[in-house]
C-alpha cells in the first residue's frame, strides 16, 4: 500500500495526537496521574493468539513473500507507513503473475468489510471467532457479500492490483481484534522459510476449491500450483459455482500420457496443450454458461491416437446460480463519527456509555453503527441505529473503543481509523 496524501494526512493527525497526548501526560502528572499510560497498542505477538489451526490465503503450494513486514531485513519489505505493514505479507507466485489467483480464507469466519478503501483497493476483511481480522488487500474481484460466514478455504475473490499497487499480488495480515491498530507475526501459519522467503500453504488445493464466479482469465498454472497426493487422470477444479451466461476459461491438466495426439475434445471444440509441466499438460477449456439455473456436467473426451483403445471421458460439473448481491461491496462511506463520551483517557468506576456522533452527509440513509470495546474482555454492539450504546459490566483494565460505520446502501467505512480509550478502575 502507498499513498502519499494518506501518508501525510496520518502524520498530521498523528502528530497532533501525539502533542495533545504529551499535554494530556503533562497535566495527569501534574494532577497525581489521572491520566492512563500513553503508550500505544502493543505491535508485539500476543502469545495467547495460535495459528496452528490457519493457513496461508493461497491454494496449497509454494508461494512467494514478495514484500514481507516493514523494518524486515529482507531485500522487499513494506513501508512502516499503515500499521498493518509491521506483520504484512504480500503474496505472490514463484515465477508467475498473481492475477486473478483464487483468495482464500485464511480460517473461518465472517465477512466484516468488503469493498473498496484507499490505497488497499477492493478488500475483503474477515472476523473470525476469537475476534481476530484477517485482511486481504488489492483484489479484482470480490465474491463474498458483506456478513456472510465463509468456512476455511472459501474462495473470498480473486487476486489483482486494485488500489494503491505496482502489480498484481495478495496483501495479507492478521489484526489482533477489529480495534486496536496493531498486527500479528504471520510466520507460524504453515510452513514459513525466512532465508527464501518463501511461504508453504496447506490451504485447498486446485482439485477441492469450490470457485464461485470465476474471472475469465484465471491463471492456466493453477491446478499444478499444489502437491496432487494421487496423480489424478484430469485435475478439475473442484466445483464451478457460475452465474448465468458467464464467458470464461476452465485450466486443467491432463497426463501427458492420457493425452491423444490430435488433443482433448471439449463442448465440440479441439484444444490443444498450452503448457506441459512434469507428467500433466495444461488445457484451457472454454465455457459460457446456460442462461437457465441448474447443475450442468459437459464432458472432456480423452480421444486416443489411432482409434486403440476406447475413448475416456472426464466431466467437468459446475452449478448455475443466480449471481449474489454484491452492491454493497463496491464502495465505501469515508466519514468517520465522532466520538463524544466517555473522554478519551478517561478513568471510570462502573462501565461507561459510549456515545458517538455523525454527520448525515455520511451517505444515503439510515445509518447504522457498531461499537466495539476491547481490553481485558471485549465487547460488541452489533448494528444498531443508536448513537449511544452501553456495553454489559467489564473487567477492570484499559479499553480501546471504536464505532464503524455503514450507511443505507450496506457501504461502510474503511475500517481503521484510530480508537479512543477508558480505564475501568474496581468498583468503590
Ligand atoms: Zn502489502
């Protein structure tokens, strides 16, 4: 990600912050320390968060770290200028272009933003159970719709170069929870090589992704780019969920050996190979789907040399159905609310109200906002329309809190403008 008008936007603001902060510390140590340490949200692991149960938000296989964390010492690294950028990879192929590759989700989960924000370009950003967001920047195309719960593995869009980009790749990193600003290592999710910088993924591999709307230029190396534990006749992907009247290409390889001289038959046409790697040759098939819904089969005939032996067919399956509603994917409200009470750094015996304000030209109406509290517990208005929300009695502890965003048309705010906070003291 890059931006220079951001860049310099955050600095500002930062800035102030950090001066008001300073005089805020000056006047709490003149008041016999009302005011809460200054430090902000730790960048450091937490080690109560495993990600022995993730993977990687690639297909299975090897994978290049084509820019790894800011302040890293390898040769590509991000610029230090989102706080993301301290534990991000961007992911791309070992020696192919990243366009249009299948993004998975990295664990379950649910669909916490999608859309556009600035500089990440079309993003698909996940909440999963233990309130961990994984982040997945730059795409060209999104197929989740905003709240949806997808499994591991669920395909969530396609890589691209949208937003603030010099190529086609995958940023990926892992947030804490959905208010702090801060980030998690990435390195103990698979298998991770800091001498090549190469990643491992034991996500899906080719033969399981299920690939719903699918661009017409998915990448041809694909169904090779994971171990096959079997060495299959024909490597499909997995299940096609299309929508009506698509136009695009199916990769798929074959065995060399299956393959006939005069090459594959499909839907009428002779394709011949676009590639052999190893035992498999690469096949582009063309496909434009029924316009009517339905589950469809067309078949792959292997037609032998010389009439030998009987000819093998393999079918390609894929469902019909009708295209999902992702409208709301596709921009974003970019005014932030402002956060009226409790005051920032403020201590409190008893859990406060938080109380929020914003302006009604955030975009189309109604609006409807969700706070979130995090520090020793956490806690979760879900949408609501109010604009005060008293969360339930919390620990004792320093609570970081924030308010997202969405208006009438499901757009909602990019999602990491900086929280305030309150310290709970033990009841008197
Ligand atoms: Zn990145």
């Amino acid at each position: 990600m890059a931006g220079l008008y951001q860049r310099c936007f955050a600095a500002l603001v930062w800035g102030s912050v950090r001066t008001a902060l300073r005089l805020l510390l000056l006047m709490g140590l003149a008041l016999g320390a009302t005011v809460g340490p200054l430090t902000p949200p730790a960048l450091a692991a937490d080690p109560a968060f495993d990600f022995s149960d993730w993977h990687y938000p690639v297909p299975a296989g090897k994978w290049l770290i084509s820019r790894g964390p800011c302040g890293g010492n390898g040769l590509f690294s991000h610029d230090c200028e989102y706080f993301e950028d301290r534990c991000a990879f961007d992911l791309t192929p070992l020696d192919a272009g990243m366009d249009s590759v299948p993004v998975l989700a990295p664990q379950a989960g649910q669909v916490f933003f999608a859309g556009n924000r600035t500089d990440s370009g079309l993003s698909v950003m996940l909440r999963h159970p233990d309130g961990r967001v994984s982040a997945l920047f730059h795409l060209s195309r999104i197929v989740v719709a905003p709240e949806a719960r997808v499994a591991q593995g669920q395909v969530v869009g396609y890589a691209g170069s949208s937003g603030s980009s010099t190529g086609p790749h995958l940023h990926f990193d892992v947030q804490p929870n959905a208010v702090e600003r801060s980030c998690l290592p990435l390195e103990t999710i698979d298998e991770f090589d800091r001498r090549t910088m190469t990643i491992v993924s034991h996500n899906l591999a080719w033969p399981v992704l299920t690939l719903p709307d699918p661009p017409a230029d998915l990448p041809g190396w694909l169904p090779l780019s994971g171990p096959l534990a079997e060495r299959p006749l024909v490597v499909f992907p997995g299940s096609l969920l299309l929508a009506p009247g698509a136009s695009f290409v199916v990769p798929v390889a074959v065995q060399t050996a299956a393959v006939p001289l005069g090459g594959l038959q499909f839907n009428g046409q002779r394709l011949t190979a676009t590639d052999v790697v190893g035992e498999y040759s690469l096949f582009a098939l063309p496909l434009t789907t029924p316009n009517t819904l339905g589950a469809y089969s067309r078949a792959l005939a292997l037609r032998p040399a010389a009439g030998r032996t009987t000819p093998r067919t393999a079918l390609l399956r894929f469902t019909v159905r009708a295209a999902p509603d992702l409208s709301a994917t596709l921009g974003m409200v970019v005014i932030n609310p402002s956060f009226l009470a409790p005051l920032n750094y403020s201590y409190h015996t008893r859990t406060p109200q938080l109380c929020w304000s914003e302006s009604p030209a955030a975009g189309p109406g109604p609006l409807t906002f969700r706070a979130m509290a995090v520090g020793p517990q956490a806690a979760d208005s879900g949408w609501i329309t109010a604009t005060c929300w008293q969360p339930p009695p919390l620990a004792p502890g320093r609570y970081f809190w924030k308010v997202f965003v969405r208006d009438g048309q499901g757009y909602m705010i990019r999602p990491n403008q900086r929280p305030w906070t309150f310290k709970l003291r033990a009841g008197s």
